[in-house]
C-alpha cells in the first residue's frame, strides 16, 4: 500500500517537475530576452547622447544603483538576520538593475522618461561586469562551505546574451523598422508582464514551504529594501539639488528592480537545471512587494510638485 502511494506521488510530482524545467530552461530565460528586447526598441543613440549631455545626473542615479542599494541589502541582511542562500538571494536581487517596470512606474510618476530608460539600459550593460564579481563575493561570505563554485566569465557571458543582446537587437529593429518597433512595443511590454507574473508564481509555487518558514523575517526585510532605498534615493536627489522629476527617477530606479533577471541568474548560480532555488526566492517575493508599494509611492509622487 505504502509502495503505491509513494508511486502515485512520485508520478503526481513528475508533471510538475516538467512544466518546472520548462519554466526554468525555456520560459523564464525567454521572458527575460523579451523584457530586454521591449527596452531596446524604446530606445535611440540620442537617449545616450543625453546621458554625456546630463553626465552629473546620471552619475547620481549610477551610483545610487550600483553603491546605494548594494550597501543597504547588506544592512538589511544583517538587521534581520538572514543567512545562506536567503542572504544571498536579497544581495543578488539588489545587484541587479532596473527593468522596463522601472520605465513604466517613472512615466505613472511623471518624472524624466528619458532619464529613466537611460540609466536601465546603461546600468544592464554594466551589471554584466558588476553582479558577476558581487555575487561571487556574497556566495562565499554568506554560505560559507555551502557555496556553489561560480564562474565569473561564464555568468557574464550568461547576462550579456540574456540582457545586453536583447537590448542591442531591440535598437537595431527601432533604428531600420521604426514604425514596426513603434506598433510591436506595447504588445512585447504587455507581453513580457505577463510572463514576468508567471515566473514570480512559478517561483513561489516551488519555493512554498520555504518561504512560509521564512516569510515572516524575509517580507519585512525586503520590504524595508524596498522602502528604504526608494525614499534613499529621493533624499540623496534632493539634497544634491536635482530637479522633482530627475529625483523621482532616481528613487524609482533605485526601489524598482528586474526581479527576472534575479530569478534567471539563480539557477546559473547554483549549478541547477530543474526547479527554481532558494537564492531565487528573494527575487521572486520582491517582485511582487515593489508593485504592492509602488502603487502608494506613486501617488504620493504625483500629488506633490516638489
């Protein structure tokens, strides 16, 4: 009896564990590239002729994205007491950089499109050197003698492919099909939403167990990321006297993260090719706290003028 019953599970599990790998293998690398492409078809050579011509605006939200948020992840960590993969995983999703969310969220906030859409391609294309480096530094600090082994040349070559191609490909089509990219845009934005919310499901469906254990210490600890680095920025904005809309873009870009690339990148990390792991839950569970706060923030943003 005990035998049939442990078949009958082992074969209920099976399904699942297949439409998991597709999810991780096909899916999930997919909606990452569509993501990626639907930034790149918003974007011109002029967006980045604007960057060199607002250099010192730029640089604050760089360094706010790359610095900032880094460092308050760590506090974060710490204050709460997370550690191992759990640890790893809110390094790992402040290190990556904004996604097109990001871009949608400064537009509802009336702050600088243009400024915005910047700092998330140029920040993608450095990540690919930066998340790397930093994530193979928070494996070893974090989980010790449970650290995967992670090849630095091959999860960059992993982003460029995953991100920066996309993004390339995306520019290339708005510079010789301008009309086609005008009409497509919107379908690849709503498109790629969509598979984004099947990721983040995905993703806690696997990790359900774990994240009830942990939820209680890892929601307020990604929440306080959130919060703390959204109105960070803002503050830091402001007190370097740039203008309402640039400090709303900075603290966008700054509390918005692409959660997809944080789930993406978790599988590589680990070495796993079924399922979503641990070090991806963080990501996963952070995807849907930004859209929870950024919903408040941004009427908050546009009921005030300065």
């Amino acid at each position: 009896m005990i035998y049939h019953l442990r078949c009958g599970g082992l074969a209920a599990l099976r399904p699942w564990e297949g439409i998991m790998d597709i999810l991780v293998n096909v899916v999930l690398p997919l909606s990452l590239a569509i993501i990626m492409f639907s930034l790149g078809i918003g974007l011109t050579m002029a967006d980045f002729r604007r960057v060199a011509e607002r250099g010192w605006v730029f640089a604050v939200g760089a360094l706010c994205q790359l610095v900032l948020l880094p460092v308050v992840a760590y506090l974060v960590i710490l204050t709460f007491g997370l550690t191992g993969a759990l640890a790893t995983g809110v390094m790992l999703i402040a290190l990556c950089p904004g996604g097109v969310t990001s871009n949608v969220v400064t537009r509802l906030a009336k702050g600088d499109v243009a400024l915005s859409v910047s700092l998330t391609a140029l920040i993608s294309l450095v990540s690919i050197f930066t998340v790397p480096v930093m994530i193979g530094w928070a494996v070893v600090h974090f989980m010790g003698e449970d650290a995967p082994d992670i090849s630095v040349t091959t999860l960059a070559l992993a982003m460029f492919l995953l991100t920066m191609l996309p993004v390339i490909l995306g520019m290339v089509l708005r510079h010789f099909a301008t009309p086609l990219a005008d009409r497509i845009e919107p379908v690849l934005i709503k498109l790629a939403s969509a598979l984004f919310v099947l990721i983040i499901l995905a993703a806690i469906a696997s990790n359900w167990t774990l994240l009830t254990e942990n939820v209680a210490k890892l929601g307020p600890a990604l929440l306080s990321l959130n919060v703390v680095t959204m109105l960070a920025g803002l503050l830091i904005a402001g007190a370097l006297g740039l203008t309402w809309a640039e400090r709303k873009t900075i603290s966008i870009e700054v509390g918005i993260q692409n959660g997809s690339l944080g789930i993406t990148l978790a599988p590589l990390i680990v070495g796993v090719s079924g399922g979503i792991p641990t070090i991806g839950l963080p990501s996963a569970l952070y995807g849907v706290i930004m859209y929870v706060t950024a919903i408040p923030f941004v009427l908050w943003l546009r009921s005030r003028k300065s």
